[in-house]
C-alpha cells in the first residue's frame, strides 16, 4: 500500500489571510487519535485568526509503533510546508527530527476532536503568544526573506 494524498486545490488568493497550515494525526478524520510514528493519515488545515480550511488530507499505509525510523520519512514528507502537528503521543527521536525540519509538535489528550484543537488555534493565532505560532506568522507574513539574504554579500 502507498501513501494516499487528497488536497483541496484553491487559488493563493483564497487561502485565509496570515493563515498557517497544521496537521493533526487522525484515524477518523474527526479527533487527535494517533501516534505520529504509525498515524494511520493526517488531516492538514489552513488556520487563520478568523478562518480555517481543510487543505489535504493524507493516508498511510499500516505502521507498528515499532521503533522502526524508516516509516518517519513519509510522515516527515506529507508534513511540508506545516507549522505543527497535532498528535495524542510522539517519541523523543521523532521530535528532534520534527523541529529540525521546522514542524512544532503539539501533545494533545488523546481523543481531542480536531474541530476543538481549530477553535482554541485560532485564539492562539489571534494572540500569537506561542513562539512556534509567532515564528510560522513571521514566515507566512515574509516568504521573500530568503532572497534578500541571498542578495546580501557573504564572508567566510
């Protein structure tokens, strides 16, 4: 079996305004009911202050939670361009490598349905207290960053 990706197609345009995508492993589509290492899929959504989408949603082939690493890189994978992830559990080798490619991971109590996890982002968002959120903002708000640092002259 593959890996299975559904994405809702929109213009940029009608992306939320300062929205941030976010995962939450899901075997039901409705509730944080996964582990990150054998998430049956993933549920992505545009998250905004005020709005929020379902953009993709991802299914995996069977994983055992089995300390098997490999499986991690298709779930790394379908994380791109993600802020964070929900999840009701995740080992410590799958969280340094989460941060590392920039995704937050967020425990949740297992079972939480995805639709409270939206309603208390988006205060958060409104806030952006977290720092995982206020970083995510600053680079939705600022995607051409990067190529004014690659304009700047360099020393080495």
């Amino acid at each position: 079996m593959t890996v299975t990706r559904l994405a809702v197609v929109h213009p940029p345009e009608a992306a939320p305004e300062g929205a941030i995508r976010v995962a939450f492993a899901s075997g039901d589509r409705r509730h944080v009911d996964q582990h990150f290492g054998s998430a049956a899929g993933f549920c992505i959504y545009a998250v905004s202050a005020s709005a929020h989408e379902c953009v993709a949603a991802v299914r995996f082939p069977p994983a055992a939670e089995d300390g098997n690493e490999d499986k991690l890189a298709e779930r790394m994978a379908a994380l791109d361009g993600c802020a964070a992830v929900y999840v009701e559990a995740v080992g410590s080798s799958a969280i340094h490598r989460l941060l590392s490619i920039g995704v937050q991971p967020v425990k949740v109590i297992p079972g939480l349905p995805i639709a409270e996890a939206l309603s208390d982002l988006k205060r958060e968002i409104a806030l952006a207290a977290a720092p995982w959120i206020a970083r995510a903002l600053k680079v939705r708000k600022d995607p051409s960053r990067f190529d004014a640092m690659l304009a700047e002259e360099w020393d080495e």
